[in-house]
C-alpha cells in the first residue's frame, strides 16, 4: 500500500518585540527608505531575554499538534530545522521532544540553512512514505538576531527571529507533499558563513575580537544566486510531480527579499498574487520563513485543502530545494490535544526522569547495574 505524508497541522511563534527600521537606523548607517527599497522588509521580530530557538519552536509546535488534534506520545519524529541552535550538542530537537513530552519520538537537528525547513519536510516525507514513521514533527525555528553583528549594516537590516512548524502523518490517501528537490553547492560555502566558535576555528579571544562569531555574507553574490535558483527548483518539483506551473494555485517562498521573489516569479511567469509575502512584517527568519508565511497564508484564506502549494528556498551552504504539496488540512479526529494540560505533563515527566536518573546515579554510584 502506497503511504502518502499530508500536512494535517501547522503552528507558528514569533517573539512580541519588534524593531523597525527606524530603530535601526539610529544604530548602524541606513534608512528606513534604503531597507525597504532593496529588500522590502519594514520591521523584524527579535526574541528577549527569555526567548530561545527551544521555546519559539515548542510554542510553533504547540499549536501545530493542536490543529492536527495530535498528542505528541503519537510523535515518532522530530526534526528541528536551524542554524542557530541552542548548542551544537544536545541536539535542540532533543530540548524540544522534553518540553512536549513526546516520549517515543526520535529527534534531530538538521543544518541546511534557510533551505532547512525544505529539507526537513522532505526528510520527514520520505520516512512516512517508507513506512517507518507515522507521524512527523517538521519545525522551522531561529533566534538569528543572536549571530548577528549588529554593527554591519551589511547582515544585521535583514534577519529576525521565529519558528514555524508542520505535522505530518500518514495516510493512503494521495496528497500531502507530493515531490520535493534538495540542492547544494558548498563552492559558495564563503558567500554566507558564520566562520568561528566550531572545531575549524574554536573560540578564542582573538576570534570574538574580530567578531568571527557573526554572520558573514557576500550580499551581492548571494542576491544573483538566489534568483537564479528560486525558479530553476520550482521548475523541477513542479515537474515531479508531473504537474506545470499553471496547476500551483499559491507559491510560498523564503521570506529574504522581495526583489529576489519577483524576479524569480517574472521567470517562472507566476503573478505576484499567487505569492504569500510577508516578509515586511518578519524580515528574514531564515528557515522559519516558509512555515510562518503558511500559517499566515491560511490565517488570510490563500490556502484551502486541494489547492496546490509550492515551497522554494534558498540559503548559506550553498543550498536551494523546493516541494510541491496538495494541502490537506487537519484529519478529523476525536479532540484531545490540550496545550496547557500537556504542557504540564511535559515537565512533569522531564522532572520525573532527571530524578529517577539522580536516583539511579546515587544507587549504583560508580558501578555499572547488572545487565
Ligand atoms: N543601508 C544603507 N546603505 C547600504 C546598506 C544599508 N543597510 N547596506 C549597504 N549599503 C550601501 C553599500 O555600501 C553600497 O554603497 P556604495 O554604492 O557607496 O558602495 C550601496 O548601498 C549598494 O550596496 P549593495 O550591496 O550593492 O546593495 P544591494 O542592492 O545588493 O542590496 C542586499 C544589498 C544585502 C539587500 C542585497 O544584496 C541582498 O538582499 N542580497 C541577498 C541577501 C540574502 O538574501 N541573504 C540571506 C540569504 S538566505
């Protein structure tokens, strides 16, 4: 029996602190006019103190279980897309599975930058097709504004921060994502790095100074890249799917500009209507950008079930993909998902096990327990 992956929920979560252009230009040399003239972005979202990639992608996942009615004991996969983790080990995926208490989840991070989120849905795809996942927990999560110089005009007019997420689950029914295209080109790897702080240029001194710890970017070199891609990735998921562009009701692409959006739309020959923008409101939240801009998507009635959707990015690697999807909508099922009931039992659980894992320790202290 064929399975197929349907999107049946989806969540998002963005910081309340907002910092316009106007704030920025009273701390780095711009304007509000050169900003939003080259890229469209009038204010950005950045988290506080107590805002973390963790705690945007739970909130984006709480909600997301909640339209798909699923209670995440259901969970068997977790995949945090992001490029700024909590730490590089434990996994923020890992963070995220405690604090839903989705306790027979596998969980992961996956690095593609913001191409990530289309990776990740792919990944989860495939593991619900072969049969070997049921259902799949797809987020999109960044607190970018934590790697950015905010003294480099260059980098810091673009980011914000924010988390979406998907659920997926299985069902013969045809639909859900229906093809996808994963690229990449790590001879571009230079044009948008984050050089310091991993095992090729640990921390030190030196390299905070110079702040090797912020992003980097070649913003024109990755401008001509991104346009060339965004429709060439579009052009072969639609085509997988043995579809054409004239079947895709609505485009959802990586929120990063939207002179780099409606170049690649004038070569796909899409009108603009049939794109959700809202990077604005958002700026570039990286691989959060596609599952925020869906939820918002449907929030505005641009996305019913049946329609066809097509998500395209791009990102530092280099890296590029696409997917094509029928939307679905959540699957009727009994309503059980409580976010605050679950929320508790989460911590509680989390609680319980870090005890009874001090229990363990004071018990067997430095011997091994019989096997
Ligand atoms: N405010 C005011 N002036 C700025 C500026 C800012 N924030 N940033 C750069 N400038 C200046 C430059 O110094 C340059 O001045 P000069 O002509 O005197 O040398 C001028 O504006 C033009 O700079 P340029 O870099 O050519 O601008 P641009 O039109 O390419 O726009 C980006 C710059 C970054 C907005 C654009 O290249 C871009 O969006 N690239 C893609 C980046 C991206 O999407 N990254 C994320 C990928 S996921």
């Amino acid at each position: 029996m064929s399975l197929y992956a349907h999107i049946t929920g989806w969540g998002m979560a963005v910081p309340e602190q907002i910092l316009t252009n106007e704030d920025l230009a009273r701390q780095v040399d711009t304007s509000d006019e050169w900003i939003q003239s080259r890229t469209g972005i009038r204010e950005r979202r950045i988290a506080n103190g107590d805002e973390t990639t963790a705690t945007l992608a739970v909130e984006a996942s709480l909600r997301a279980l909640q339209v798909a009615n699923l209670d995440p004991m259901d969970l068997d996969l977790i995949i945090v897309s992001t490029s700024s983790p909590e730490y590089i080990f434990p996994a923020t995926a890992c963070l995220v599975q405690d604090r839903l208490g989705a306790g027979k989840a596998g969980a992961f991070d996956l690095l593609a930058a913001c191409t990530g989120f289309i990776y990740a849905l792919n990944i989860g795809t495939q593991a619900i097709r072969s049969g070997a996942v049921k259902n799949a927990l797809i987020i999109g999560a960044e607190t970018l504004s934590r790697l950015v110089d905010w003294k480099d005009r260059n980098t810091c007019i673009l980011f914000g921060d924010g988390a979406g997420a998907f659920v997926l689950q299985a069902s013969p029914e045809r639909g859900g994502v229906i093809s996808a295209v994963m690229r990449s080109d790590g001879s571009g790897g230079d044009l948008l790095i984050l050089p310091g702080g991993c095992s090729r240029m640990p921390a030190t001194y030196e390299t905070v100074a110079s702040g090797k710890h912020y992003i980097q970017m070649n913003g024109r070199e990755v401008f001509r890249f991104a346009t060339r891609v965004m429709a060439q990735a579009t052009e072969e998921a639609v085509r997988k799917a043995e579809l054409t562009i004239k079947d895709i009701q609505l485009v959802i692409p990586h929120q990063a500009n939207q002179r780099i959006i409606e170049a690649a739309l004038r070569s796909l020959d899409i009108p603009m209507e049939q794109c959700m923008i809202n990077l604005d409101r958002y700026g570039n939240t990286s691989t959060a950008s596609i599952p925020i801009a869906t939820c918002e998507a449907i929030q505005q009635g641009r996305l019913k079930a049946g329609d066809t959707v097509v998500f395209v990015g791009f990102g530092a690697g280099l890296t590029w993909g696409a997917a094509v999807a029928v939307w679905s909508g959540p699957q009727a099922a009994v309503r059980r998902m409580l976010p605050l009931r679950l929320r508790m039992y989460a911590r509680l659980r989390s609680w319980i096990r870090r005890f009874l894992r001090r229990i363990d320790a004071m018990i067997w202290g430095r011997h091994n327990p019989p096997i």
